[in-house]
C-alpha cells in the first residue's frame, strides 16, 4: 500500500505539472492580460458565485462514492445508475436556485447568460469530478490520473487557437473562454463516463427510491463539509465584486493573486483525492496508517513551506513577469495568500483523514465557524482595505480551519503528536528563510537563476534535515511487498 501510494503521487503529479502550468500561466493569465481587470473580475465573481452553491448539484456524491467503493467495490453496478439519476435531478434544482440567487443579489439581467453558460459548466465538471471517483474508488488510480489532466489539455488546445490563431481576427472575448470549456467539459466527461460504464458487466438501470433516500442521507454530511469550505474559500470574490469600490477591478487584482495560489494548490487537490480511498481502506483494516500519514506530511509540508517562502520574496517580480496590470498592491496580496497554502497543505492531509474516518459533525462544526469568521471579517475590511482586506482574512480563516482540523484528528483517531518531525519542520522553515533572505537581498544575479536555484537548494536542506527522507522513499519504492 505505501509503495502504491507513492508511485501513485509520483505519476500523478509528473502528468498534471506537464498540463495545468501552462494552463493557469499560458492560458488563464493570457485572457485576463487580453481582456483586462474588469472584464476578468467579473467573470471571476460569477465564476465563484456559481462555484459556490454548485453542492446542490454536487451533494458531497463523489466523495461519499469514492470512500464507499474503496471499502466495497461491489457496490459499484448498485450505485451508478442511481447516483446518476440523482445528480440529474439535483441539477435542475441546482440550476434554478442558482437563478434565482442571482436575481435576489441584484446581478444585471445582461450577466444571466453567462450565469447560465458557468452554472452548465459546473454541471458537467461535477459529472467529471463524479465519473472519476468511481474510477479512483475501483483502484484504478493511473486510469483517474489521466483523466485529471483531459479537460484542461482539451480546453488549452481550444484557447490556444483562439488567441494566436483567431479565426475572426476580433478582440479575444471572455466569453469565448466560457464556451471553450463547455466544449471541453463535455468532451472530457464523455470520455470518463465511457470508461466508467465500460466497468460494467451488465447495464441494470433500476431505480431503487429508497436507495436514493438513503443516498442522500449519508452524503448529506460530505455536501455540508464541502459546502462549508467552498463558501469560506471562495465567498471574497464575491464580495469584493459587491463591497469594495471598485468592487470588478478588486476582483481581477484579487484573482491575478488568487491565480498563483491555485496553481501551486494543483498538488495538494490531486493528493487529497489520491489520499482518501487509501485511507478509508486502511482505517478499515487498521494498518499502515501513521506510516502514510508521516509520508503524505513530509511530502507536503517540504512542497508548501517552500512555494510559500520564496514565493513570497520574489512576489513582486512574479507578478511582473506574469501580468501587463501590475503593481505592489496586487504583489503583496500574494505575498499574504501563498501563506495559505501552507495551511491548506496541512488540512488536505487531516481533513482527508476525518472525512476517511466519517468524523464528519466534527468537520462540520470546525467549518461552520470558519464560516461565520470569513464572512464577518470580509464584511469588515473589504470596504476599507478591498482585496488586501480579503487576503488577510483568508490567511487567518485557513489558519484556524487547519490548526481545528489538527486537533480534533489527533483526538479522534488517537494519533501521537510527532514531535520529531515538527522540530523537523521547523528547522527546516528558518534554514530556507534564511537562505531565502540572503539569495534575495544580497546575492547578484538575474532573480530567476536565483528563484530557481533556492528550489534546488531547498532539496538538499530538506534531505539534510531530514525532512525529505530520501532512504524511506526509496525503500519503499524497492518493497513491492509493501
């Protein structure tokens, strides 16, 4: 289990580095160059507004069928077509609840097509999302690895033709970028959902209502967890477009930081999802747990702790390289957020582990406060401090999510506090600052050879602490047994 989990990791971080970069910087960064901080900040807005309440449409499924078929893969011909028919359903609902939230918040008439366009879109992405944790949950994780990197590959290739091949020869528009995912989602999900009933010996499409009932019962709690996150994740795009003046350009500035932050959360999403069903197998049998847990820790938190420091120095020279409208303001609000990945890193981690073990009340509650904390506290500083207001809430919402997630696991699930390694983690944090601030303020050079070479040089630290241990990797890789 522990050599297959980190082969596993290995492989699916190699195929996303190759595609997602280039398309958050090639892509993503390029149409909001073109189309300007406006335009871009609205669609950001309505692109979180309906990311927001998309777990109407995505009611926690494909977790619960990710954790329940990685336990029991013999429910998989039992589970499909009535999830699927219930997920038909909760989009509807969905659709038309979107709409009318849109209409109460007061969103101009002229943005309802593409409201329309973006709430489809987070229809076929949360098919996709739902088709793969099938594939994940039957173990087939190269399979799902794959997959994770279709959508964008499809949608790159389109973007790429409209930008430096436009066949109109017109201004790039944002809702061209609108359209190119549509296509693409739906070019993806047909592929898995191919591949998904291909699973299947015999396709039985009885509806049992009771078995939906009870469906939607048990992923209730998973729907609540991953609605609580999203809303404290992603509810200041929103309200900056409302609170702050100029409330469309904030927006863009937020997300040309935002953008940053999501690119290097690529590794831990893809390791979250890797994660739980190999957890939920081995909270079930009772075995290997603390040694993934050491693996998935030393993993991480070397990857977050070092993105997070030297980004934050060169964040003024990033965002020059990246954007055309730039400026210290939009640098230090990424300076504050790619702290947060940090603490993001360390909740992919325990919060997979809870929602493994089914801890999810706990969960819940922990989330609840994170909620009614970023919102309060978004209410407060936008209007004065706009994005920058929003960055430092976040920063002190995911601060407080992580060290509750910490906590209630330790207790939950019995687990030693490990402080070997947090004297590792923190030896190694000061040791990289420190070779940070000295490559930064005081060694010559073009700042990316140095940018670069901290990355090589943040290695060797990690495997001179300890932190990367290269020799338990490797045996684990040489253990087939294991």
């Amino acid at each position: 289990m522990r050599r297959e989990f980190l082969l596993n990791i290995l492989f699916l971080v190699f195929v996303n580095l190759l595609i997602k970069p280039f398309f958050i910087f090639g892509i993503d960064r390029t149409i909001q160059n073109r189309v300007g901080l406006e335009e871009y900040g609205i669609y950001a807005a309505l692109f979180n507004f309906t990311f927001l309440l998309h777990i109407i449409n995505d009611f926690g499924l494909p977790n619960f069928t990710n954790q329940r078929l990685s336990q029991n893969r013999d429910l998989f011909a039992v589970y499909l077509p009535n999830i699927l028919s219930l997920k038909l359903f909760l989009s509807f609902v969905y659709a038309l609840i979107v709409m009318l939230s849109a209409y109460l918040i007061g969103y101009e008439l002229l943005y309802f097509y593409l409201i329309g366009f973006l709430l489809f879109n987070q229809v076929l992405r949360s098919l996709l999302v739902f088709f793969r944790s099938n594939i994940t949950g039957l173990g087939n994780y190269r399979v799902d690895s794959i997959l994770s990197v279709v959508e964008r590959a499809i949608l790159i290739i389109i973007c790429a033709i409209l930008l430096w091949f436009n066949p109109w020869d017109l201004p790039f528009q944002i809702e061209w970028f609108i359209y190119a995912q549509t296509l693409s989602l739906f070019l993806a999900t047909l592929i898995a959902g191919i591949i998904v009933f291909g699973y299947l010996e015999k396709i039985n499409w009885r509806i049992d209502s009771s078995l939906l009932l009870d469906l939607l019962k048990q992923s209730a709690p998973y729907a609540l967890v991953i609605f609580l996150m999203t809303v404290y994740t992603r509810i200041d795009f929103v309200m900056l477009e409302r609170l702050a003046p100029q409330g469309r350009t904030e927006s863009g500035i937020y997300a040309t930081a935002y953008r940053l932050l999501d690119a290097v959360n690529i590794i831990g999403l893809l390791f979250a999802g890797l994660l739980l069903p190999m957890l939920s197998r081995l909270i079930h049998k009772r075995k290997e747990l603390s040694q993934i847990l050491q693996i998935s820790a030393r993993l991480l938190f070397w990857g977050t702790i070092t993105v997070s420091i030297i980004v934050a120095f060169f964040r003024m020279d990033i965002m020059q390289l990246l954007y055309i409208h730039t400026d210290q303001y939009a640098a230090d609000i990424l300076g504050i957020l790619i702290f947060t990945f940090i603490l993001v890193g360390g909740g992919y981690i325990y919060g997979t582990l809870l929602t493994a073990n089914d801890s999810l009340l706990r969960m819940n509650q922990l989330f609840l406060i994170s909620v009614f904390l970023n919102i309060i506290l978004n209410y407060l500083v936008i209007p004065t401090h706009g994005a920058k207001g929003a960055a430092i809430t976040t920063l002190v919402t995911q601060g407080i999510a992580f060290i509750g997630q910490l906590i209630v696991a330790k207790k939950i699930l019995h687990l030693k506090w490990d402080l070997v390694l947090l004297k590792t983690i923190i030896i190694y944090t000061l040791l990289v600052f420190g070779a940070t601030y000295i490559t930064y303020y005081y060694l010559p050079g073009r700042w990316e050879l140095r940018f670069v070479g901290l990355f090589i040089l943040a290695v060797g630290i990690g495997v001179i602490t300890g932190l990367l241990n290269i020799k338990l990797f490797v045996q684990i890789l040489l253990n087939s047994k294991e």
